[in-house]
C-alpha cells in the first residue's frame, strides 16, 4: 500500500512539472514533434545513447568481476536491460537495481553480498564521476561560469564534493583503514545476526576493491566514457530542435549537473522533475529563453525506447524473475503485517544454480 500511495504520488509530481512547463510554454510539444524531421541528428543520438549504456553494463561486470563474481558481457547486458525495463515501466514494483542485485544474489553459491554491493557501488561511481566531469569541464571555462552569480555556489558545490571525493578514494586505497578492536572484533560474516553479518560483508567487499585499486580506476574511466557519450547525445537532440544558445563545451557542466539533480527520485522516472531541471540551468548559462526542457523530453523518450528492449531478455527470464519479485513483495508484506520469525535458518543454495544457467547468446 505504501509503495502505491508513493508511485501515484511520484506520477502527480512528474504530470504537474509537465503541465507547468507546458503552460509557461517551455515544454513545446509542437517543437518536438518537429524534431524528427531533421532524424540523421536524432540516428546519431541514438546509437551514441545505446554504445553508453553498453559501457555502463561493463561497468558493473568489472565491479562484479573484482569481487571474484565472473559473469560475460552478455549476460550481464541482459541483467542490466531487465532491471532498465523494471525501473521505467513498472516502478510500483521491485526496483530495476533490486532486480540486478537480487538476481546476481540468487545466481550465485558464495559471494553474494559482494553481488549485491557491485549495484550499489555501480550506481554512486556513476554519479561521483558526473560531478568529476562537471569539475574539470568548469575548469576550462572558469571565467566564464564563475562571471554568472547564480553559478557561483554550483562551481563550489561541484569542487568540493570532487575534491572531497579524490582525497578520500587516495586515502582508501593508499592506508589500510583499520578498525576500533571493539568493531574490529564483530567481524564475522557468518554470524547469525543480520546487521553484523551485513555489516562484515561489506567491510570485506572494500576490502578486496583496495586490494585492486585498478578495478576502481577502470569502474571511473568508464562512467566518464559513458557520460560522455551521454552528453553528446543531448547535444545532438538540441540539434535537432534548433537550439544553439550552449556551446558544446557547456553542456559538459550543465548536463551532468542537471542528471545528478534528477537522479533524486522525487517524480516517476524523473519525468517533469529533470525537465524543469534542464530548463532552468540551460537559461541560467545562456542568460536567455531556451529549449531545456524539450531537449530533455526528446532524451526521456530516447532512453525509454532503449530501456523498452528489455521486454526480450524478460520474456526469456519470466518464471524467474516474477518468483523473485513474489518473494520480494511477500518478504516486504511479513515486515510489514507480521512479526518477525525468532530465527530462521539460511536457505541452502542448490548448487546447480549458477549464474551460467542465463541463455547464452545466440
């Protein structure tokens, strides 16, 4: 009941953004519609979108492969496209990053917070690496970003966390942070209490990432590839709308600052919230009217056309992965309605279920 009050909120939220922007003339959906007339710039867009959402699954089968779960490139694609497809067409169930991490967790005999900890790091790498490319775009056009006040506190924000962000992954990697003897002591992953059992794995999965530092550099280097890519992508959608107001040395500050505040999961799909978002900081750097939010709408409707491919390896994954989503909802309906149970054993995993029992590709 939660999890629906809290959808049907987010859709309200996203239809009113819109209806506003539509009714402050921001959002033209005559302009967009436009848009595909000039479709060699919207062709281009769209195989740029789909080679970066390729880096990003290789992304996290790096991070996965460091912490020793071995999985190829395409069945970590067809993880990563069903977990796409749950996070854009059925948000009101278990979350798209749920589905990869639950799924990679139930494949796999050992290692399974290490599974589940990869989707995580995956998604934080992903958004630190924005604001590092926001950083050193800035740089190139200091004078001219910090000569606008209303971007001055934004290229502080952007320094700080950036510079913040460095000193702490040089500190992580170059000193071996060693716990207080009483925290020291409550290691064990195989301890019957839930919080320290979890709190051991994770412990241990930083653990094994310091120990290969390379792992995380290649983890960086490719979001920074893919929001690259990202960007060029927008900037050929703005093409396509006739807006030249940026230059597209701009775009690489602006767009990655726009995508970090939509990624706060205020609206459904981020839909009405990142373009009021896109719209706004496009006029703030033009000092003028712009077409932020069509330009932002033209890529929620790129990105969706992508995320919907992810109905094939569905298909392929049905059984399986409605039983998860039932256990999933039924686990969530006992916290809910029912009294935790004294104690429960860990299920044994069936040792013939291994993440090599995904389709191979044809």
């Amino acid at each position: 009941m939660k999890k629906k009050a809290l959808l049907f909120a987010k859709i309200f939220i996203a239809l009113a953004f819109l209806f506003y922007l539509f009714q402050k003339g921001d959002l033209d959906i005559r302009k967009v519609a436009r848009a595909f007339q000039r479709w060699e710039w919207l062709l281009v867009a769209l195989a740029l979108n789909g080679i970066s959402m390729c880096v990003s699954v290789q992304r996290w089968r790096l991070l996965l492969e460091s912490q020793g779960v071995l999985i190829s490139f395409w069945k970590a694609f067809k993880i990563a496209y069903i977990g796409y497809l749950f996070n854009t067409f059925m948000p009101g169930s278990v979350g798209g990053d749920m589905v990869k991490g639950y799924y990679i967790f139930r494949k796999q005999k050992t290692r399974r917070a290490q599974a589940l900890f990869s989707v995580l790091l995956d998604r934080v790498l992903g958004l630190i690496s924005l604001v590092l490319l926001a950083s050193i775009a800035a740089l190139f056009s200091l004078s001219f970003f910090w000569s606008n006040p209303n971007f001055r506190y934004l290229l502080l924000l952007l320094f700080g966390i950036s510079t913040l962000f460095l000193l702490s992954l040089l500190l992580f990697l170059t000193h071996h942070l060693k716990l207080p003897q009483k925290w020291e002591q409550k290691i064990n992953p195989h301890s019957p209490s839930l919080l320290q059992r979890g709190f051991s794995k994770l412990y241990l999965s930083l653990t094994l990432y310091r120990k290969k530092p390379i792992y995380i550099f290649y983890a960086i280097l490719l979001s920074l590839i893919s929001h690259v890519l990202t960007i060029s992508v927008l900037y050929c959608l703005a093409q396509t709308l006739h807006e030249t107001s940026l230059t597209f040395g701009s775009y690489f500050v602006v767009v990655p600052i726009a995508m970090v505040v939509q990624a706060i999961p205020i609206s459904f799909g981020a839909w009405g919230v990142g373009e009021a978002v896109f719209q706004h900081l496009f006029d703030i750097v033009a000092a003028s009217r712009t077409q932020g939010a069509n330009i932002c709408l033209l890529w929620h409707m790129l990105v969706t056309f992508w995320n919907l491919w992810g109905i094939l390896f569905y298909l392929q994954e049905k059984a399986e992965v409605d039983q998860l989503i039932q256990e999933k909802e039924e686990e969530e309906w006992q916290n809910d309605w029912q009294a935790p149970a004294k104690s429960q054993s860990p299920k044994t995993p069936n040792p013939t279920e291994t993440i090599e029992h995904l389709p191979h590709q044809p």
